[in-house]
C-alpha cells in the first residue's frame, strides 16, 4: 500500500487536497479569463485610436503617452507603433487562449479522474431565467413604510 501512495505522491490523497487543487485551476482560469477580457478593451482602445487618427495628415502634431510622460509626435510616428503594440496585445491574447484551452482540459481530466461534479441550485436558476432586465430584485415605487 505504500509503495502506491509513493508512486503517485504529486496527486491529491484527500478530499480536502483534491476540493482545493479543483479551486486553485477554477481560480487560474478565472485569472486567465479577466485578463483575456482586459486584453480584449486595450485591443478595442487601440482600434478606436487608428481608426480616429488615419484619415488624418500624417504631418499632424499628435501626442502619446508613454511610461506616464505625454510626448509630442507626429500622426506618421505615432500610428505604426500603435498597430504593432495592437498586433502584439493580440499575439498574447491567443497565447492565453491556448493556455486557458490547457487549464479547461487539465480540469476536465481531474473532474473525470477524481469524478468531481458540480452542483447547481436548481431553484436560483429557474428563478434566474423567470427573470430578465436590469431590474432584478430592485423594489421600484416609493416606500411609504
């Protein structure tokens, strides 16, 4: 028996070690999904800003913040480096797409290894499909009480 336990010594042994080895790759891809998200608006911001500032004379005076100092450039200094910072924000926005597809499969094999399931509360979701509008919960009207 202690020879199985030694051979497999990087798995989880109790309930508690496995809960919180589940959490920890539920957390990562949670982190992996808030920063795809964050990544995603600076992509959008900076199509705004070459979208804003190509039809215009590339000899216009523009300015640029970089590291917390604004600096005067030209529109035609300014609008290659703003696309390639773009095309970059987007190279590492697929990196974290193929490392969150790893961290979905890597919690897809320990949910079926140590047959974990998750429980839903089947009375909030009815209640949060019945539902709908951004007033939820909220009591409209005045309080006369």
């Amino acid at each position: 028996m202690a020879g199985a336990s030694g051979s497999q010594h990087k798995d989880p042994i109790n309930e508690q070690e496995v809960a919180a080895k589940y959490g920890s790759i539920r957390t990562e891809m949670n982190q992996i999904y808030s920063k795809i998200t964050e990544l995603e608006m600076e992509v959008s911001e900076h199509s705004l800003v070459i979208n804003a500032i190509q039809p215009l004379d590339p000899t216009r005076r523009c300015y640029r913040m970089i590291g917390g100092v604004l600096v005067e450039r030209t529109i035609k200094e300014v609008l290659p480096a703003v696309q390639q910072n773009k095309e970059g924000i987007e190279v590492v926005i697929a990196r974290l797409n193929e490392a969150l597809e790893r961290k979905k499969k890597e919690l897809t094999d320990f949910e079926s290894k140590y047959k974990i399931r998750v429980r839903k509360n089947d009375g909030d979701s009815v209640d949060d499909k019945s539902q709908k509008g951004p007033a939820q919960g909220v009591l409209v009207g005045p309080a006369n009480a």
